[in-house]
C-alpha cells in the first residue's frame, strides 16, 4: 500500500472515531438532560410544554416513543456493537431492528411462488 493512501485511511478512521466519541458526548449530554428535566419522583420520565426555559413546564404524559426509540438508541450509543451488529441489522420509522435479508436465486423464486399462489386463492 502507498503511504499516502495509508495515510488517507488513517486521517478517515481518526475522523470517524473522533465523530463517533463525539455523537456518544451530545448521547451523554441528551441523556443527563433528561434525567434533570424530565425524570419523575414517581419513576419514568415526563415530556415538556417548551424546551427554551428552565425549569421547564413539564407535563402529565409521557410520549409513548421514548422508551421504545429514544432509550433505545441511547443505549445502542453505549452498548458493545455485538449486541446488535448493525452489518446485519436495520431499524424501520418506529426504530424496530429487521434483519438485513440477502436475496438468493433460490429464496427469491419460492418467494415468488408463494405470492403467485396467494393471488390466485384470493382472485378465486
């Protein structure tokens, strides 16, 4: 390998790690906000009428995301990328991991199959 394209690689990686300590930073910084504005004495957490003043007015309601997308991708941030190797995982709209499929000849023609037969029970 040449050593400037070494040298290129190394800038990258120095870079994406550099991004990467930094998303886990403003994670941490989110993480610590919400702890001080929005946790509850009853446990959980509450959403905010604004977000602009402090002490913020919070509210009686907890948004049904927050947990099932928000803590979640928080703890992805600081969890070990085994626990969900994004190389064979991807998250829809409502941050549900699916496993990444890759089509064979033979997976893709069943496929096929099955949606020809279901059309033709449902025309009938």
């Amino acid at each position: 390998m040449q050593q400037g394209v070494r040298d290129r690689n190394l800038t990258l990686l120095v870079r994406v790690l550099l991004l990467f300590n930094g998303y886990r930073e403003w994670g941490w910084s989110i993480f610590q906000a919400f702890e001080a504005h929005t946790k509850v004495s009853t446990g959980g957490y509450t959403s905010l009428d604004s977000v602009t003043s402090v002490p913020a007015k919070q509210r009686d309601k907890m948004e049904t995301f927050f947990l099932g997308e928000t803590l979640k991708y928080l703890y992805l941030l600081f969890s070990d990328r085994s626990v969900l190797p994004l190389d064979k995982y991807v998250f829809n709209t409502e941050a549900h991991p699916l496993p990444i499929v890759v089509p064979t000849s033979g997976n893709v023609r069943r496929n096929k199959q099955t949606f020809s037969s279901k059309a033709k029970a449902t025309s009938s």
